[in-house]
C-alpha cells in the first residue's frame, strides 16, 4: 500500500487533499452503482429496465463527482457532470410527472 501512495503521492498527502480523494472515490461508486442497480433489475425481468434507483444514484454520483471537479478545478468533469446532473433530473421529473397523471387518470375511471 505505501507503494501506491508513494507512486500516487510523492511528497505525502496532507490530510486535506485525503477527503477530497476519499470525496471522489465516494462518487464514482455512487455512479458505478446505477450500473449495477440496472442490470440487476433487467435481469430479473429478463428486459432491459431503467429502474428509478439508477436516476438517483447517477444524480447523487453526478453532484458527488462535480464536487470533487470543482474542488479539483476541473472544467471537463464539471462540464460533464454537470450536464448528466440536468438530464438526470429531468429524467426524474418526467417520472413523477407521469406518476401524478397516472394517479390523477384512476381517480378519475
């Protein structure tokens, strides 16, 4: 292990530079996640399915990783991230959008 750190880090790593480090491994693992979230999901279904966990976990990975872009000073991550964290709300959105006007659309049968 102190081979990688010292691989990583050189110079040592001061304690600030360990959480934000900590901060983006969290992230990506929130966004890798959804990967796993969804090909659970359509296996079991045996058809491909984006379940409404995939979004929150790509919106929380997405806002934990541009955090750590911004911390960084990282435009192309933030760049990215921050427009999958727009898509992925929109997406959410839409499907609580539909979910009301399901609900809406029973009451009235």
């Amino acid at each position: 292990m102190d081979f990688i750190l010292t691989w990583f880090f050189p110079g040592g790593i001061k304690t600030s530079e360990a959480i934000l480090l900590l901060i983006g491994f969290i992230g990506q693992g929130l966004f890798s996640a959804r990967f796993l979230i969804q090909w659970v999901v359509s296996e079991k279904k045996k058809e491909s399915v984006i379940p409404l966990p995939f979004w929150y976990f790509s919106l929380l990975g997405g806002i934990t990783l541009f955090i750590y872009a911004f911390s960084k000073k990282d435009p192309v991550i933030m760049l990215g991230q921050g427009t999958g964290i727009l898509i992925y709300s929109r997406n959410l959105y839409l499907i609580y959008k539909k979910r009301q006007q399901d609900a809406l659309n029973k009451e009235d049968v």
